[in-house]
C-alpha cells in the first residue's frame, strides 16, 4: 500500500492519537478541528491498561503527563457504609513498562498528544470547520468553501458527529439517553480537601472514593500530578432535565452550568463528605452532562470515509471506556494500514470494523447494566479483565496476517479481574 492522503476530522482524544499513529506508519496525515484553539476542554476519565499500552505505543507518558495510577477504592453506600474495596496497581507499579489504570486529566492527555502529533510532521488545521464531506469524491468541503480531497477520511468529530450522516442514515441511527442518566461534574483541589475536617478523613488513604444509592452516585478521584480532585456526579435525569436541555442548537447539553442548590437538592441525603465537596467547589465550576450512547449503526465507512470513536460508537461513562476505545481504535487503524500491506483501503477498513464492533458492544451493553444497577463482582470482575487483558496493536496485526477469518472480540479477556475486590 502507498502511502495515504488521510484528513482527520476532530482534535478531541482519538483525532491526535490516530493522526500519530498514521503518520508513523508514513502516511501524510492533516488534523482538521473546528475550534479556535489547541487547549482541549474537558474534565477527566479513566484510562485503563489496555489503552494506557497504546498511548504509551505512541510515545504519550500518562503518568509524567499528570495522570494518577488508581491504586485503591472505596466504594461506600449513600449512608457511607463501606462496600468494596479494590486494590489494583500499587505505587512502585505507577511506571512499569506495560499499561497502568490512571485517572487522566483530559486537557493534558490532550496536550500530550497534540504535541507529539505537531513534533512528527501532522499538518494542524485549527479553527478549521468541515462543512460537508463527498464520500464518493473522497472529499470535505470547508465552511469557507475550500473542498479538500484525501485518500481517505477519518471522522472523529464526537457523539454530534457532521460526517456519520454522510455514512448513515441518521434519521434511524442516532445517540440517545438510554440509560435514563445526567452528570455534574466539577473539580475540587486536593489542598482544600485535605484541609476540609469532614473530608480529609474520607479521602485518606485512597485514589479512588464511590458513594451509592437510590440510583445516583458521586464518583471522586485525583488527576492533575494528584492536585486536584475531579468529581462525577449520576442521577436520573428526571431531577435536571430542566437544567440540561442546553443550547437551542445542541441536540444533547454537554457543558451546561448548573447551580450549587440544584446540586445540593438532588444529593441531599449523601453523608456529610460528599456534601462537602459540593461545599468546596467554585459556585461557577458546576456543569451537567446529560448522557448519552448508541445502539450498533449497520457500517462504520463508506468507500474511503470511516468513523472512529464517539462518531462511531459512543458509549456512556458507567463503562469508564470512551476514551479508552477511540484510542483503541485509533492504534488498531493504522496497523491496519502498515506501507507494506497487501490489503486494499477497503479491506483494511472492514477489517479496522470486525475486529472493533464486538468490543465497544460489550462495553456499550456493560455500561448500560452498570447504569441499571448491575455492578457487582460477577458483572464487573470478567469486565475488567475483558479491558485489560487485550492488546490492540498485536490484536490488529494477527488480524492482517488471517483477514476475514470470524473476530471475537467480545471473548478477549480473562474469566476473573486481577483486581483484589473485597
């Protein structure tokens, strides 16, 4: 295979890490995202083993880049009364050379990527808007007016992608809120925790804290070089729908502000702990999420245009893997499309969709039973395991080597988590 003309369509998460991905592969690679700027928006996730190999594949150092390796959790009733408790890396672990869970920050994860996507050669076209795309031209067309032509696009425009109608029909196939669900989220810091009596208490000794009941949860873990404290807050969506129906040209609020008596009423009956972080936070830093995912669509690309990530299969937060799948994703095209390959394009991206499609199912229909209450060891121990225990780039390789040969993703993984759940 020459080298490709690839357009990358968004500059979120899974955009930079295949643009890097791709242009190590030797492929000519352009980045184009609608925003006015590089500084990436956002709050934290989590990212797993599997995908924490992958970024490491890339050269992206999670943990120097201000990532916090989850070491240990509690998981606490609404009452506060101790559920679980999960061991998973320990300290000297925090820079082995394979994958670690890390808590990320997403504006530094996404400033690490872009800086080693600019430093190989990526073409960044910032503050770019796609207006349309031709996937029979194999052309964009931007809101100037400019139509670009590539060898192949990639659409990682997100959940409200511009280029998934072009692949689908998006009248049948859309995102929609099936788990019932909205998020506050803000951040706290940990010097104001820590000097909190209520908190510093709850807070010692673990990276992780989980408060639950009555179908809502308050989820609390570090991030940023473990400064600060980023907080996700679940409930049913009945209870701020008024606050999350978000701009009039938005089909799903994503960064809302929100009040800190909205957040109090609803979380009123938590312990005192939690309560203080709604305390302790910047009365202007409330935003809510309304969440959403998306049943299988039939294809994820036509001719030369495929889709990637959210824009291909978003999926909710209780599955703590949105990101983690677009750079999964990411990894797993360009090995796909190695110089010396002897598939076609459209091989490789049949291929890119078998191998892909099994695996973010089971981490949609996962999210949703977690959603729906089913969070116990025997959901959640084969979960982890079913994260952890894959390596997409080997994965993607094998696949070349056997093309078209039946994909089970949705079996990669062991029977039990290496996780310590008590």
């Amino acid at each position: 295979m020459a080298p490709l003309t690839i357009a990358i369509i968004g500059a979120g998460i899974g955009g930079p890490a295949a643009a890097i991905a791709l242009a190590r592969k030797g492929h000519k690679v352009t980045l184009y995202e609608r925003s006015t700027t590089t500084s990436e928006v956002g709050y934290a996730f989590r990212i797993t083993p599997n995908s924490d190999q992958c970024l490491k594949d890339l050269g992206v150092d999670t943990i120097a880049g201000g990532a916090v390796a989850s070491t240990s959790v509690c998981l606490m009733s609404s009452e506060g009364k101790v559920l679980h408790q999960i061991r998973e890396n320990t300290d000297d672990q925090e820079s082995k050379p394979g994958g670690t869970s890390v808590f990320a920050y997403r504006p530094q994860l996404h400033n690490q990527l872009m800086q080693i996507a600019s430093d190989i050669g990526v073409e960044m076209r910032i503050g770019v808007k796609v207006k349309s795309v031709d996937t029979d031209k194999t052309q964009i067309t931007l809101e100037d007016g400019s139509v670009v032509s590539a060898d192949l696009i990639v659409a990682a425009d997100g959940v409200h992608s511009v280029v998934r109608p072009h692949i689908i029909d998006t009248t049948k196939h859309y995102p929609t809120a099936s788990t019932g669900h909205n998020a506050f989220r803000f951040m706290v810091s940990r010097a104001a925790a820590e000097a909190d009596p209520d908190l510093s208490a709850a807070i010692h000794g673990y990276r992780m804290l989980s408060w639950v009941g009555d179908d809502k949860r308050i989820l609390v873990y570090p991030v940023d070089h473990n400064r600060q404290f980023n907080i996700t807050c679940t409930h049913p969506e009945e209870l701020s729908d008024q606050e999350a129906q978000g701009d009039e040209n938005e089909n799903v609020a994503y960064n809302q502000k929100v009040s800190l008596d909205t957040v109090l009423s609803i979380y009123s009956s938590f312990p005192t702990p939690a309560i203080r972080l709604f305390h302790l936070a910047s009365p202007d830093g409330f935003r809510i999420w309304k969440l959403c995912d998306m049943n299988e669509i039939p294809h994820w690309s036509l001719h030369s245009t495929v889709l990637l990530g959210d824009a291909a299969h978003p999926v909710s937060p209780f599955g703590f893997s949105g990101a983690s799948m677009a750079i999964e994703d990411a990894v797993t095209l360009a090995e796909l499309l190695p110089p010396d390959s002897d598939l076609t394009l459209e091989q490789s991206l049949q291929l890119y969709e078998e191998i892909r499609r099994p695996r973010v199912g089971r981490v949609r229909d996962t999210a949703r039973k977690i959603a729906a209450g089913e969070d116990g060891r025997e959901v959640m121990g084969p979960y982890m395991a079913f994260l952890s225990d894959f390596d997409a780039v080997a994965v993607a390789r094998e696949k070349a080597r056997k093309p078209f040969d039946d994909v089970k993703g949705d079996e990669v993984g062991g029977e039990e988590s290496q996780m310590d759940i008590e």
